[in-house]
C-alpha cells in the first residue's frame, strides 16, 4: 500500500535511503550481525539501506511507527512526513509532498 505522497517516488526513496543510513544499526531490522554488516562495501550498505527504506515505505501505510535498529521511523500522515528519531533526538524527516 505505502503512504501517500506527491513527491515523486525516487526522491523520497533516496532521502529515506540517506535517512535510515543515519541509523547507526539499521541493519538490525534485516536480523543481520554487525560483523556481516561490517564486512560490506559501501556499495554494498547502500543497496542494503536501499532495500530497508523500500520496505519502510509500504510498511509505514499499515503500520505508521517501526523499530528500525536503536531508531524509530514514524510516518505523519497530517504532516506529511516521514520522521527519523534515535530516542528523543531527531535525525531528520522526509517529506512526501
């Protein structure tokens, strides 16, 4: 399903991407260990934090809060935005108009 949005796809597809990679353990959310995940190139990482902001991105239209490693990624259907917080302190937030 995903959240709606005007923006086009792409774009908030990369400025997800670039958000969740600020999540130092995102790659927890694929249940991979810090070793695999240190055993990746950057290209490598990329494509992963590709694919986990791909997922978030439909899953935030069932589910508007997800854990996504030590962070939280909260879609605000009134505002919307997509925030990206580790505990109290945001990260960043992606618009999708």
């Amino acid at each position: 399903m995903g959240v709606k949005h005007g923006r086009e796809y792409e774009q908030i597809l990369n400025d997800l991407t670039e958000a969740v990679g600020r999540i130092p353990d995102s790659y927890e959310f694929f249940e991979m260990e810090a070793e695999d995940w240190d055993r990746l190139d950057p290209v490598g990482r990329q494509e992963v934090n590709e694919a986990l902001a791909e997922d978030l991105f439909y899953a935030l239209g069932t589910e508007p809060i997800i854990t996504v490693g030590s962070g939280v990624v909260i879609y605000e259907p009134e505002q919307h935005r997509i925030y990206v917080l580790i505990g109290d302190e945001e990260l960043t937030s992606v618009p999708l108009i």
